[in-house]
C-alpha cells in the first residue's frame, strides 16, 4: 500500500510520498509549453548524436532515440499526442513516453544534461525562428507602405508638431516614416537574435558536467554562432527573452502610433482615410457607423505586450544565480506577445493594403494655419537677415493675416515689403504650398526629388523593383 503512494516522478528517487494534486496543478507548464515540442526534440536530437559520438551512449542506443523522437514528433503534429500535466512540461512529456517506448535508450538520453539548460537551449531555438519570422513580416508591413507611398507620390498633406499643423509635407515623407521604424524594428531583431544564437547546452544544472561532452558538436549541429561561457550566468539568464520583449513592445508601439493616426484620421473632423468596409465594424445601435475597430484593438493590445515585458522584468529582478522555479514564468508572457505581434503584423499588412487616401481632403488641409510662414522667415534669411529678426518679421505678418482673417499669400507685395524691404515679388512661389514643399531639400526633407530617392531605395531594400 505504501509503496503505492510513492512518486512515480522521473526525479522521484527520493520522495518518500506522491506529489499533491495541488501542486502538480500549480507548477504544470504543459499547457504552454508545449508549443516547443518541435525545438525539444531537435535539441534532443543533436544532444543524442553527440553523446553517442563521445561514447557515452552506443550507436544503435542513439539511433532507438532519434527513431523513437521522430515518431513523437509526428504523433504531436497529427494531435494524437496525449499531455499529461502531471509530467510538468514538454522535457519531460517527450522523455517519459520515449523511455516508456524504448526502454534503457530513453533513459540514458537526459546524460550530462539537465532541464534547466534544456528549457534555456528550446526557448533560444524558439525565438530565434520567430525572430526570422517576425522579420518577413515586418518586411511586408514595409512593403505595403511603400506601395501605398508610390501610389500617392506627389499628394500633399499637413505635417504636424503638437497636433497643430506646422508644415506642408508629402504624403509620401509620412508613410516612408513609418517604413524607417520598422527597419530599425528589423535592424533591433538582428542585434536580438545574435544574443539568442548562443548555446546554452552543456551548462548542465548550473556547474557544467563531469562527462566528456562535446559542446561545439552541438552547436554546430544547431547551427549555433557560438557556445555560451560560463554555466552558472547560463541557467539562470533570460536576457534574450527579456530584449525579445522590448524588441516587441517597440514594434507594437510603432504600429500603435499608427493606429492612433488612423482612428483620428478616419473620422469626420479629419477625413483624410477611408478604411476598406471589410476592416471596420458597425455599431449594434447606430445604424450608421463604421468603426476603426482594427487600429483601436492594436492600439489596446499594446498594454498587454508592455505587460508582459514589465511581468518578465519583476520576475527576473530579485533571482540570485542560478536556475530557479520563477523562470518557468517566462514563457507565457513571451509567447503572448509574440501572438500578439505576429497578428497585429499581419493585420496592418492588409489594412494598408485596404486603406484610401482622399487627396482632396489632405489638399485642403494645407491651407489655413500659415504653414508656409518658416517658408517666409528661411526666404529673409536667404537675404542677410538674422533667423531671428526673420522670425519676429513673420510673426507680425502672421498677426497681420490673424486679424484679416487671411493666408500668407493673400496679402499683396506692397503690404509684405511693409514689414521688410526684403520681400519680392518671387515670395509668392515661396509661399505656395508646392513651393515650399520642395524647397525642403536637405537630405532626410520632404522635397519630391529627396522623396523619391528615399522611396527608391527603399523599395531597392524591399526587393519590390
Ligand atoms: N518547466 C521548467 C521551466 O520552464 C523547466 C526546468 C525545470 N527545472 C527544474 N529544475 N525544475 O523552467
């Protein structure tokens, strides 16, 4: 009877009862970690061929264990794999079956190993196959921006500081904006992955192991730039998963401010956008409203990507070296923002895709609201005067057109030359909305010619010509 009660656990030797229901129910991470089955087994894979190259397990003993994961493998693809959460986690769901299946074999595979570098070795696989993947996808959100900048190359807009209109820009400058962001997302990533390409197996629990194992085989079996040096920094760091978190949070922060522009930009007061019927939502009372559900969710979502980096920061804060439980805690926060992300990239792609500028309205809102006034202060500076003597003239002819109730450029020469002699008769070209636009010719400035270069290379980069 007693012997009955005793723990069946893979590290159940010297347990003199079974683990508590409750507690198997508390420290059970298989219902997330699952999803590393796939990165479990390579590592399994490559640590098994390493060990029968080293002589610690026989060739015929590895080849039980490769045959025997394959088939795992398989059965988990085809959902026929049963979890048990009283096994804990993914390590040691695939390790018992296996044992289970092929006898001594299985058992000799956890040799020199230990699941502290285990996890650390799945999780750095995991995430260095979503960081490629987050990179094609940040890559089509660039491309259907810059799409849309070569659809609308010349359309010109108002560009904003403080929400108040500053100065006119093209359209094409703003999208482009958006297209740097996530290159430097991208950009970001490849620093990331670098960190994650790090092998951790052969760190064992924390100390390393007394076995002859050979480290750099494995690395090179994975594909890993370089094996991790010290065992003890190795079982108990998850900075790779903490930069992925930031490297996602920028990402849907950017995508936020995004939205941001499209919520205000599709309603009434601005009408610059029209989303596609397909991307918009109704009201269940109103009967004639469309909303910009989509920007409002990504916007909303970006609380809980920040959420888990923040969870992820207070969990790691006070841990001494090296491996402890509150890891495990890791995992959930990182694999919901990158769910999070990876959709809300995917979405933007199609809205994009789905969105239509109204060029009439964007026109419209260049006049009004003097943008061209630097325009008029850079032209008096052009002729010798101090920026800000210039700065001070605009300013009263600003105050000027305030009290008529006109723009810049409805005022005559005569009343311009009131306020400086240096005014002529070609400030008119100077004032337009055109004029000044392409003047912006510094390197990085919404000029045309600056626009279309940028969007050149751009799509160069893209491999969209
Ligand atoms: N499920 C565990 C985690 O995610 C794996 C490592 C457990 N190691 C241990 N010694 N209990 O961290």
């Amino acid at each position: 009877m007693a012997e009955q009660q005793k723990s069946e656990k893979m590290w159940g030797g010297r347990f003199a009862e079974a683990t508590a229901a409750s507690v198997e129910a508390y420290s059970a991470s298989i219902q997330y970690d699952a999803r590393l089955y796939h990165h479990d087994i390579m590592g399994s894979k490559a640590h098994a061929r390493m060990l029968a190259r080293q002589g610690l397990i026989t060739v015929e003993e590895c080849d039980a264990i490769l045959e025997g994961l394959t088939e795992i493998e398989a059965e988990i693809d085809r959902g026929e794999f049963v979890f048990r959460p009283e096994l804990e986690d993914i390590h040691m769901n695939i390790e018992k079956v296996l044992t289970d299946r092929i006898g001594a074999a299985g058992a000799k595979l956890h040799t020199a190993r230990s699941r502290n570098d285990q996890v650390n070795l799945d999780f750095r696989l995991y995430l260095r196959d979503e960081a490629d993947a987050l990179d094609t996808l940040l890559a089509e959100v660039q491309r259907a921006f810059a799409r849309m900048a070569r659809k609308y190359l010349g359309a010109v807009m108002p560009g904003y500081t403080h929400m108040q209109r500053a100065q006119p820009v093209l359209l094409s400058h703003h999208l482009l904006a958006y297209v740097e962001m996530f290159q430097r997302d991208r950009d970001r990533l490849v620093g990331c992955r670098q960190r994650i390409d790090v092998l951790p197996l052969g760190s064992a629990a924390m100390a390393g192991t007394g076995l002859p194992i050979d480290r750099q085989f494995v690395a090179d079996e994975l594909g890993f730039a370089a094996i991790s040096a010290n065992s003890m920094d190795t079982s108990g760091d998850r900075d790779f998963a903490m930069e992925m978190l930031f490297c996602l949070n920028l990402i849907q922060l950017h995508l936020s401010r995004l939205s941001e522009e499209l919520v205000l930009w599709s309603s009434k007061e601005f009408e610059f956008v029209r989303i596609g019927d397909r991307y918009c939502t109704g009201s269940s009372i109103m009967p004639q409203k469309k909303n910009p559900d989509i920007p409002e969710l990504m916007r909303g979502k970006t609380g809980r990507v920040t959420g888990a980096l923040m969870s992820l920061l207070m969990t790691m804060k006070g841990l001494p070296l090296t491996y402890n439980r509150d890891l495990q805690e890791d995992k959930e926060q990182v694999f919901d923002a990158l769910d999070t992300v990876k959709a809300s990239l995917s979405i933007t792609a199609e809205l994009m895709d789905n969105t239509e500028f109204n060029q009439e309205r964007l026109q419209a809102a260049t006049i009004g609201g003097f943008m061209t006034a630097t325009d008029l202060a850079d032209y008096l500076v052009k002729r010798n005067m101090p920026f800000r003597q210039a700065h001070g003239v605009v300013g009263r002819i600003v105050a000027l057109c305030q009290e008529r109730d006109c723009e810049l450029i409805d005022l005559s020469l005569a009343e311009l030359q009131e306020h400086s002699e240096l005014i002529e008769a070609d400030i008119f070209e100077v004032l337009s909305v055109e004029g000044s636009i392409n003047s912006r010719l510094s390197a990085g400035g919404t000029a045309q010619i600056r626009v279309e270069e940028a969007l050149t290379r751009v799509e160069q980069q893209l491999g969209m010509q």
